[in-house]
C-alpha cells in the first residue's frame, strides 16, 4: 500500500518482531557484569527502538503486527552460572510480566535437565510459517546467534527484509552477510534503567 504525504510517496509494510530471550537477556547481564548495575528493561521504549531500526529505508513505513518473545521458563541456563543473585532473576520474571502487559506473545519452554528444549525451534517455526503465509514483510530477529543464518536464508527466499537488533556482545559476525541490516543496542540506551 502506498500513500502520498507532501510530495513524497510511502509504502507501508507489516512487521513482527522475534526475541531470542536467551541471547536478549544475556547481552544484559553481559552488561551489568561490565558496569556492576541491576537495571530494569523498559519494554515498551525497547519496543520503540526495535521498530525505529527495521528499515534502513525512510519512504517505508512499518506497521508493527505483533511481537514474539521466546525463553526457558525461570533463568536462561547460561546466565544461572553467573550467580547475580535473587535480584537478577525477579528483574527477568518482572521483565517477561511486562511482555504480557505490553500485548507480546511470550513463548516459554520448559528445561529438561537443566537444559533449554524447544526454545530456538519454536522462534524458527514461526518465524518461518510466518513468512510463509504473508503475515510480515518485515522482521526484525533480537538475536547475534548465526544458529538462525538457515532460517534466515529461507525467509529471504520469500523476500522478506530481515534486521538483526542486539547487544553487541552477542553478535556473531557470519550474520552479516545474511541480513539486511544489523544495529547494536547501545549499553547507554535508556531502554535500561538503573535501579538504585
């Protein structure tokens, strides 16, 4: 769909959004381990910068259909090894509470035996049927893991535009060549608040 605004012409695509909570939430703890803070994730201004770096395109305009965000129930296991604490693990809980609040599809797969199950596979399954049946034009994937570069190929293949959004610190550098566009998350953004 285009429109016409004061001379220039915009389309108008739909987007969702795909959150890796592991790798997510780990590019925090990446950074509190950096500075020694807690801080308390501000989704709905982390929404507004995931939205705002979809497109490297100004006469595209995205519409945001949904957001997805995908974890283990509790902890992720790689961040239990850094003993943070009591503190950390109510600041992801209260994190995920405001997922649900904020109208985001919060998809939690249980652990088997300390071991995160199903988790990568259900973020490809639906980024993938997703794809597939026109639900997006444009995703953007909250992960640095090149474990999605197959999926992200397939969804190209549908010629879909795909932007990688994360902390730096969890970037794998083979993405590069397989997405439109990469941004990092930068660790002073006031999508993360200090708490006192």
């Amino acid at each position: 769909m285009q429109m016409v605004s004061g001379g220039a012409s915009f389309t108008f695509r739909k987007l969702m959004i795909f959150i890796d909570g592991s790798n997510f939430l780990g590019g925090v703890a990446d950074i509190k381990l950096k500075t020694g803070k807690v801080y308390k994730i501000d989704y709905p201004l982390l929404e507004q910068f995931l939205v705002g770096n979809a497109s490297k395109d100004g006469l595209i305009r995205l519409e945001h259909i949904k957001t997805y965000f995908y974890g283990p129930k509790g902890v992720p296991e790689d961040l239990k090894s850094l003993k943070f604490g009591i503190q950390f693990s109510e600041q992801i809980e209260e994190f995920k509470n405001d997922l649900i609040k904020n109208h985001v599809r919060v998809i939690l797969k249980d652990k088997i035996k300390n071991k995160e199950k199903g988790v990568d596979a259900a973020l490809v399954t639906d980024f993938l049927s997703l794809a597939y049946s026109g639900a997006y034009d444009y995703a953007v994937l909250v992960s640095g893991d090149a474990d999605f570069i197959s999926a992200i190929d397939e969804v190209k293949r549908y010629g879909k535009m795909i932007s990688v959004i994360c902390f730096e610190s969890r970037f794998n550098e083979a993405l590069t060549e397989h997405v439109d566009k990469v941004v990092f998350i930068p660790m002073d953004s006031n999508i993360l608040k200090e708490l006192k």
